[in-house]
C-alpha cells in the first residue's frame, strides 16, 4: 500500500537528484554543497526502496511490507526484507557520509586558517 508522503518525498526527491546529477559542474565549484551530494544520492536509494516497498505482492490483499502487521509483513517475503535492509542501510550510509564529510570540510578549514 502506497502512502502519500513517500511517493511525494520520492518524486522531490527524484526531481533533486536530477537536477544534482545535471549541474555537477556548478555544484563542483561550491565546496559547500558537496558534502551533502553522497549523503543525499543514499536518501534518494532508502525513499525508493522504501515505496518499492508498498508495492502489492501475491494476492489481493497482500502487500509487499507494512510495518504495523507482522503477518503481512512476513508474506511479503524475501524481498520485502531486502528492501527493508536496503533502506535502512541506504540511511545509515548516509548519516555515515555527512558525518564524515562535514567532520572533513571542518577539519580542512581549521589547518587552511592557521
């Protein structure tokens, strides 16, 4: 079952990651924003995941996964798991990422200023 909130988060998304994807150059030149490009390219994997996830599987009234039911969750099978464990690692991946390149950008700011 399709929630509203993650097909709209996957199609903003999908739309700025596009637009990151197409402007490489300019983003190159702001040392800002390139810290933030690894970290969201990872989101965008967890959101699409997440609503390949919703994704009806099996019979009429089964689903792929949903959180709030055990029983239709373990219907979904194999691959609601997968897709379970591919968003949560896609979001800890980024969290990982933005942690280090902040810590990096940080870091490289304070021995370009002494």
């Amino acid at each position: 079952m399709f929630q509203f909130g993650e097909i709209l988060t996957l199609g903003l998304g999908t739309v700025a990651a596009i637009y990151l994807l197409t402007n490489r150059g300019a983003i190159a030149r702001l040392p800002a924003l390139r810290v933030l490009v690894i970290p969201f390219i990872l989101m965008t994997v967890a959101w699409v995941a997440t609503v390949l996830e919703g994704i009806p599987g099996g019979g009429a009234r089964t689903i792929v996964f949903l959180q709030g039911s055990a029983t239709i969750a373990r219907q979904g099978g194999l691959a609601s798991e997968l897709l379970n464990v591919v968003e949560h690692l896609a979001y800890t991946a980024a969290a990982v990422a933005l942690l280090v390149g902040v810590w990096r950008a940080r870091r490289l700011g304070r021995e370009g200023t002494s």
